[in-house]
C-alpha cells in the first residue's frame, strides 16, 4: 500500500550533445501526477529551441496510458515546431505502450446536438455573438480598406477600373433584369387582387390604386429587389471570392503587390451600388403594371383610371423614400459577400457554407436596415 502511494514527481533533465539537445525523463509518469506532467511538457516546449532532440526514457518511472498519451503529445509539438525527434532508452514494457497510443489515437470530440439543456442554448448564443461580432470587425476592415482606396482614386482616377465596373454592372444589373421585373409584375398582381378583394366588401375598390401605389414605391419594390440580388449576386460574389481564395489567386495578387480591395472589392461595390437603385426603378415599374392590369381585369378599373388615381395618390417624395434605400442596401449586400467569400477556407464545403451564410445574413440585414428607414422616416413625417 506503500508503494501505491509514493509518487515521484516527474522532471525532465536537459543536456547537450553538440548540436543536439537531451531531454532526459525521470520521475512517475501517471495519471496521478498527470497535472504535473502537463506543466512541464508545457514549459519544456516553450523554452526548447533546437534542430534535433534526444528524449531518453531511461531514467523513466512508472508510465500509465494517460502519461503515455503527454508524451505522445509532447513528442507532436515538439516535431511540430521543426525539430527532429530522436527517442532513446526505452524498455521493452514501456515502448509497447507507447506503440500502443502512437497507434490507437481518442476519436474527435463531436457534441450531442440532439439534447438541449440551458448550457447548451447559451454556448450557441456566446458562439453567434462571437461570430457577429467577428463578422462585423471584418466588414469595418473592408470599410476602411475602400476608404483608402477610394482616396487615393480620387487623387488618381487612372486607377480606378471601369471596365472591370462595367462587367460587374452587365452581371448585377443587365442581366437581372428579366427576373426582378417578372417577380415585381406577379408581386403588384397579387397585392391589386388582394387589395381588391377585401375593399370590395366596403365598397373602396378605387383605393387598391393608393395601396399598390405606397406600398410599391415606398417599401415592395425596393425590398423585393435586394432581397433577388443578395440571392443573385450576393451569392455570385462569395462564390467568386470563395473560389479565388481556394486556387489561392488572392495570395498571388498580394504576392505581385496589387491592393485586392481594388482590384476585386471596389468594382463589385460600386457597380451593385448603380444597380440596385435602377433595378428597383425597373421593379416598381413592373409592380404598378402588374397591379394596373389586375385592377382592370378583376375590379373594373380602366388604365386612365388607375393612372389618375395613382398621380393623386403617390408624389415625387414617395417615389424618392424608396429610391434613398437602394444605394445603401446595395452597399450592406456587398459587404456581406465580400467578407464571406474572403472567409472561404480550402473546402468545397467551405464553399458552399459561406455562400448561403452570405445569403441569409444579406437577407436579414436588408429587412433590418429597411425596418430602420421606416422608423427614421416616420419620425421626420416623411
């Protein structure tokens, strides 16, 4: 009983042998002195600094699976740092266990998402606010990045690429063009058939006109369209990114001294900035006659009608609160898909994560920015 309660405290004896550093192991290496043991392959990593390294084990004491597996570890960091490991003086019993764990590694730690308990909704909640806030200290990089790039274009317009712009504005804009108009026309459809449906029990089929008309200009048309261009292009510019960063051409360009925020960041924003504002033109065009052509087949009310009735219901201001909102939601979609795409690690999987986590975060923050105007607006009386 004795001898179960001795322990000898482990320590590590160093020497050198020319170029080569000795570490010579003493003392119990157990799962008793465990917490021991950890400190000092802790410091003994620290402090080594050398090309070869010797660890004898004859002086060795007793060695259990837990101390086997310090070593192990030990061993890794040590050859991880770059040195080359020489292993000598170890007895017959003591190397079949080494053997035993170098061979036989603990499977990866992988949670039980199926149970849920409070630690578990707050680990969750500490992990997404550890990632928003991370994900915001990105995109104030990427702000203040395009803040000196846009200076020093300013100072030297030769820099700035406008053919690049120009095939980012045909992607963003030119081409999403079918699909924004053809979703904005069945978007008013609806709104007129709805809005017609129930006025018509109060007799107000005339006023489906002054809804359609608000409601389009000042919030549907402009939210519609960034919601289909963060899908669209959104999506386009993470994957973009996310692909030059696994074929490591973004590396090439900081290699070759180009600023890949101009090169690659600036034309994408600047052209979704001009993009939005006239995609949402086109989006509230389609929507008002989408809701014209149903207000005429299924309430009655002629072209002219609509017509008059939507002058007098909508004024230039109307039209401008939704258009105030294009230019800023472009910018929040972009930001979004850069900083995603310039997160893509190696992996397809990698890949395909950030895509949709770029999506999804561009939907949101467009719905919360638009929610914001609203408030803004309705305090000023706008």
């Amino acid at each position: 009983m004795a001898l179960l309660n001795d322990l000898i405290e482990p320590r590590c004896a160093t020497r050198h042998d020319g170029e080569r550093v000795v570490l010579i192991l003493s003392g119990d290496w157990i799962i008793r002195s465990a917490m021991a043991c950890e400190a000092l392959a802790e410091q003994i990593c620290t402090d080594l600094r050398a090309g070869v390294v010797a660890v004898d084990f004859s002086a060795l004491g007793r060695l259990d699976t837990a101390g086997a597996w310090i070593l192990h570890k030990f061993r890794g960091r040590i050859e991880y740092s770059g040195a080359r490991v020489q292993v000598v003086g170890v007895s017959e019993e003591h190397r079949l266990l080494l053997n035993e764990v170098d061979a036989h590694h603990p499977p990866p730690f992988v949670p039980d998402n199926n149970r849920t308990s409070i630690v578990s909704v707050f680990d969750a909640t500490g992990r997404a606010v550890v990632e928003a806030w991370q994900d915001f200290i990105a995109i104030l990089h990427i702000l203040g990045s395009l803040s000196a790039v846009v200076t020093t274009v300013l100072f030297q317009p030769k820099r700035l690429r406008g053919i690049a712009i120009a095939v980012q504005f045909d992607k963003t804009c030119i081409g999403a063009v079918p699909i924004v108009a053809l979703m904005s026309f069945l978007i008013g459809a609806i709104i007129s058939q709805q809005g017609g449906f129930y006025l018509r029990q109060f007799g107000a089929d005339l006023f489906v006109v002054d809804l359609a008309g608000v409601l389009v200009l000042r919030e549907i048309g402009v939210l519609l369209t960034a919601i289909m261009v963060a899908g669209r292009s959104g999506s386009a510019f993470t994957a973009e990114l996310g692909a030059m960063k696994m074929q490591e051409e973004i590396d090439a360009l900081h290699v070759i001294g180009l600023n890949v925020t101009e090169v690659l960041i600036l034309p994408r924003l600047l052209a979704l900035m001009a993009a939005v504002p006239v995609l949402a033109f086109v989006s509230d065009i389609a929507a008002l006659t989408g809701a014209g052509l149903v207000s005429w087949s299924y309430l009655g009310i002629p072209p002219q009608a609509f017509l008059s009735r939507l002058q007098d219901a909508v004024t230039m201001q109307t039209f401008l609160v939704g258009m105030v909102k294009a230019p800023f939601m472009a910018l929040i979609i972009g930001l979004i898909a850069c900083v995603e795409g310039l997160k893509v690690g190696g992996s397809a999987d990698s890949l395909g994560r950030h895509t949709t986590m770029s999506v999804v975060k561009a939907i949101f923050l467009v719905i919360v920015v638009d929610g914001l105007f609203a408030i803004f607006f309705a305090a000023i009386n706008v």
